[in-house]
C-alpha cells in the first residue's frame, strides 16, 4: 500500500470519526471530497475575547501524513500573537517532528504521528484563549497582547465582529 493512500484511509477515518461524534468548537468538512483539504469552522472559546467568533480556517495534509503535519491557514481575519499576518497557524504541533533547531521546543512538543484532527483543533482553540507570546508569529499582535491590552481586544472584537457579518 502506498503512503498516499495509508494517509488517505486513516484521513477519511478521522473524518467519519469526527462526523459520528463531534467536538464542541469546531466543525470540519471535507473541501470537494478530498480527505488532503479540510475546511473548518472554528468557534471562539467561551470565556475568551474571541467568543462569539465564527472563524474559518483550512487544514492541508501532506501526502506523508500522520509522519509530518498538516498546515492551518486562518480565511477569516484574525489578530493573535500565534498567527501570522496570512493566517497560518504557528503552534508546537504543526511544526515538523524532531528536534527544534533553535532549542526553544522539545521533540514531544512538536509534532507526533499520534496527533489527529481533533487533537490539533483543540489545541488551537487552546492557543486562542491562551497565547504564547515568548514566540510570536505576528510580533505587532504579540507587543500589543502584552504592552497594551485594551488595544489587542478592541482589534480582537472587530475580527469577531467581522467574522460574524460574514458567518451570517
């Protein structure tokens, strides 16, 4: 059996998986029924400044899934320190398995063929109520979460805002 199609089995299994039984904030839906492109919908964490957020996002697999992860890229607008400019996910988990080249995260932290879907989207809702600044993705977001919070959550409200108008 070739690695494309073990990824793409095990791909649709953690797709019928999360269909049968869904986790509480987010929803996910094949992108023109290839098992490689997700579409998802991320819901902002209650108790969060992003609560009430209808957040749209992609998860790209690469053909050697579960050995290397997938990407995630934010549609919608989104002002966070672990998020770049473009939307592209920037956690411990989605980067590749091995040792980090700068020292800043352990082998366990990165990456691991054990990680799914689910797990992966619950720790960017994680990321989302909880942002690590010591390694921003988008340095303005990150100076303004620390140095002048007000500032960060009026630039938050608008994208939950934003996201609203166009969820609705």
């Amino acid at each position: 059996m070739s690695e494309n199609s073990i990824a793409e089995l095990l791909l649709t299994k953690q797709f019928k998986e999360l269909q049968k039984n869904p986790v509480e904030g987010f929803s996910a839906g094949l992108r023109k029924s290839n098992p490689f492109e997700w579409d998802i919908l991320v819901m902002g964490p209650p108790d969060t400044i992003f609560e009430g957020g209808y957040f749209k996002a992609e998860l790209i697999f690469p053909i050697d899934y579960p050995n290397n992860p997938p990407t995630m890229k934010f549609l919608s607008d989104m002002w966070h320190p672990n998020i770049y400019a473009d939307g592209k996910v920037c956690i411990s988990i989605l980067h590749p398995p091995g040792e980090d080249e700068w020292g800043y995260e352990k082998a366990s932290e990165r990456w691991l063929p054990i990680h799914t879907v689910e797990t992966i989207l619950i720790s960017v809702i994680s990321m989302l109520a909880s942002p690590n600044c010591e390694s921003p993705a988008n340095i303005d977001a990150s100076v303004d979460f620390k140095n002048d919070y007000k500032l960060f959550k009026k630039k938050v409200m608008r994208t939950v805002r934003k996201s609203q108008e166009q969820f609705f």
